[in-house]
C-alpha cells in the first residue's frame, strides 16, 4: 500500500487524479437523480430511464473521431478544462431544458453535454501517461478502480440524497459546481510541454477536415498494425455489452423482479455493497497483478465475474442478489487494473488520446445497442433474468478467449519491443 500511494508525491499526478474524480462526480450524481426523477414521473415507462442512459453513451459515437485528434494534437491541459467549463455551463441549461418538461430538448441538453465531456478523458488519461513512469501505470490504475468502488459506494447514495434533499435541479447545480472544481484543478497544474504537446503545437485552425481525416487514419492503422492492442480493443466492444445492460439491469431487477415497493432504498444498499466490495477487490488486486502475468489477471477477471454474474440471473431474493454482487464486485478490478496498467505501456505516447478515441466508441457502440435492445425489448419480449444469463455468458466468454490468445501476442510483443531497444542507431556518414 505505501508504494501505491508514493505517486501522489508527484502533485501533478495529484491534481489530475482529483480532477478526474470531480470531473466523474460531476456526471454521475445529476445523471443518477434524474434517473430516478424519471423514474418516479414516469413509472410505467422504463424507457425513459434507459434513454437517459442513451443520451450519455451515444455522443460517443459522433464525437470520436474528433477526441483523440484533439487530446494528440492540441494542449491536452487546455482540452480538460475547457471541457470541464463547458459542462458546468451546460448543466445550467439543462436544469432550464428541465423546467420547461419538454422532454425533447431536455435530452437534447444531456446529449450535448456528454458530448463535450467525452472530450475529457482521452486528454486526462494522455496527461497521466506523460506524468508518470512507466512502472508506475498499474499503480495508477489500482488506485482509479477504487475510486471507481468509492463512487459505486456513494454515487447512488448521493444522487438519491440530492434528489430526496434538493430535487432534480439543485443536483444538477451540485454537477456544475464539481465540474468547475475539475477544470480549476487542472489548471493550476505546471506540466511539462512534453506531457501536453508530444506532437507539438497547433492552433484549432490547424484541425480542418482534411488534417483530422488523416490523423484519424493514422491513430487506426496504428491500432490494425499492433496485434496486441487490436485484440485488447475487440474484447472492449464485447465489454461494452455487459457494461451497457449493467448500467440499468441491477435497477430493474430490484424494482421489477426482488422488490417493487422499496427499490430505491435497495438500490442504495446495493451500492455501498458493490462499493465496499469493489475497493478491497481493488487492493487485493493491486498485490496480486504484481505476482501473476498481467494477461492472466485480465482473463481470471472476466471469466469469474461472468460466472457471477449468471448466477445473479437465477436468484428469487435481495440477499442471494446482493451476495453474488458482492463477488463480482470483488472480481471485476483484477481485470481493469491489469488493462489499465497495460494499456499506457504498449501505447505509444504521442498516440495515446488517438488510441483512448478509439477505445470508447468501440464499447459505446455495443453498449448503446444494447441499452436500444433493452429499451424495445424489456419487459415485453424478454425477461431480466435472460439479460443476466447473456452478460454474464459473454463475460466469461471473453475471458476464456483471452487466456487462449494474450499469451502469444503478449510475447510477440515483448520479443519486438526487446529487439528495438537493442537495435544500434544508424550510423550518421
């Protein structure tokens, strides 16, 4: 533990971190309480629910190609705050688009300001790279899968709270605020040139259409040309699956399935459980990726979470439910912490935000679908425990596949990477 928490003596890496953290709090809490304001308006109709949901996904996919160019080739540090200020001033109008009760614009609102706040986090997660050290990366994502178990352990507690206590429009003024503090941290920073321009300075006249066709080619035959990192990416569209039915399944479940009357009361409980259990999971895994090889983690991961998860599917009470989400929360960070450690070591720097561009809109393409494939589906065609067998089955199927697969090109890539460094420089004549 005392070496996972030595990389906040870099205050660079201590500010961004905490900016991220608000930057996410920003998202989470007004999107959460307008779930449940949605909810309590509209009861019989889930849909709209998941369609918020939607609106927070789908700006990913026409925004995409934009992010990556924009975190590689423009200031990265001026890309976070902006996009931070931005989304505060955003929240504003949504909680005018609100008052109006015309649904249309409201989620045109919501749409908008996801858009821009994707612009976050290619150039955040750029900025960590060029921060840190290389060794330091799995660190770095240990301590973000616990704080992904601290908002999982408050997020709905707090969009609940802020609902119950301020209504819908106060939390989303509780979005603003927290997306101001980001954008301030992130400007106090002092980083280094490298770490913000690697590809050197450009102005915004530089990104016309024909510079950002090319720059997005060049981050994809990047990608199509490095084995390992394509199949890292495959298994992200077949995450995004389960990601995009966990984002409301757990939700349904409590309410039409286990407990109609006080699902919002378990709904909570069920956070702080998945919560807790995903920041030990955190630490544990943090030791454990530092005794087994990163791909078995990332695949040990998968597969037992998904096992879980199917059997989430079976159960007939909470307890049963909240016990095997317990154990998938427990699983689940051994894999993130080991892609997210090894993603920044096999990525070029100066490709880093084409690559994160790409990452995105590759799950949020099936993560979408599904959400569209829940919202026509559910409860008419299918049940929610048919939604549990098929993510869970997915899981430890990806799981499975990257045992048989990571290993080799894992290897391939260490042979390639040795071969390089020891490759003597040409000689000048």
């Amino acid at each position: 533990m005392k070496d996972t928490f030595a990389v906040f003596k870099k205050m660079n890496f201590t500010k961004v971190f905490l900016a991220a953290i608000t930057s996410r709090l920003g998202t989470i809490v007004g999107m959460t309480a307008f779930t449940f304001y949605l909810l309590d308006r509209f009861s019989s109709q889930p849909f709209y629910a998941t369609f918020t949901e939607m609106m927070y996904s789908a700006p990913t996919l026409l925004v995409f190609f934009l992010t990556g160019v924009v975190a590689d080739r423009m200031d990265r540090q001026k890309v976070a705050y902006y996009s931070d200020f931005i989304c505060a001033g955003l929240s504003i109008v949504l909680i005018g688009a609100i008052m109006t009760e015309f649904m249309p614009l409201v989620f045109f609102v919501l749409f908008l300001r996801s858009a821009v706040a994707k612009f976050f986090a290619p150039a955040e997660m750029s900025l960590v790279q060029g921060i840190l050290d290389e060794e330091e990366y799995s660190t770095a994502a240990g301590l973000n899968q616990m704080i992904a178990g601290v908002f999982n352990l408050f997020a709905t507690a707090l969009g609940l709270g802020a609902y119950w206590a301020l209504g819908v429009h106060g939390a989303i003024i509780g979005d603003a605020v927290t997306f101001l503090i980001s954008a301030f941290l992130i400007l106090s920073c002092t980083i280094d040139e490298e770490a913000r321009l690697p590809n050197g300075s450009h102005s915004i006249k530089d990104l016309n259409f024909s510079f950002i066709f090319k720059e997005f080619k060049e981050g994809l035959l990047y990608i199509l040309n490095h084995k390992l990192l394509m199949a890292l990416i495959a298994g992200f569209f077949i995450i995004g699956i389960v990601n995009g039915g966990l984002s409301v399944m757990p939700l349904y479940i409590l309410k039409y399935k286990l407990t109609p009357d006080d699902y919002e009361q378990w709904s909570v409980v069920l956070g702080i459980i998945f919560g807790v259990f995903m920041i030990t999971g955190s630490i544990l895994a943090s030791m454990v990726v530092k005794k087994l090889k990163l791909y078995t983690c990332l695949s040990l991961g998968l597969g037992v979470a998904g096992i879980f998860l199917v059997a989430s599917g079976f159960v007939s009470t909470v307890t049963w439910f909240l016990i095997l989400t317990a154990f998938v929360a427990l699983t689940i960070p051994l894999s993130n912490i080991a892609i997210g450690g090894w993603l920044p070591s096999i990525v070029d720097r100066k490709m880093m935000g084409r690559v994160e561009s790409w990452i995105t809109p590759v799950m949020m393409i099936s993560h979408t679908a599904t959400l569209g494939f829940i919202s026509v589906g559910f409860p008419n065609y299918f049940s929610i425990s048919s939604l549990f067998y098929f993510c869970g089955a997915v899981l430890a199927l990806v799981g499975i596949l990257y045992y048989m697969i990571l290993p080799k090109l894992s290897n391939d890539f260490d042979e390639r990477k040795s071969v390089e460094v020891e490759q003597p420089a040409p000689v000048s004549t």
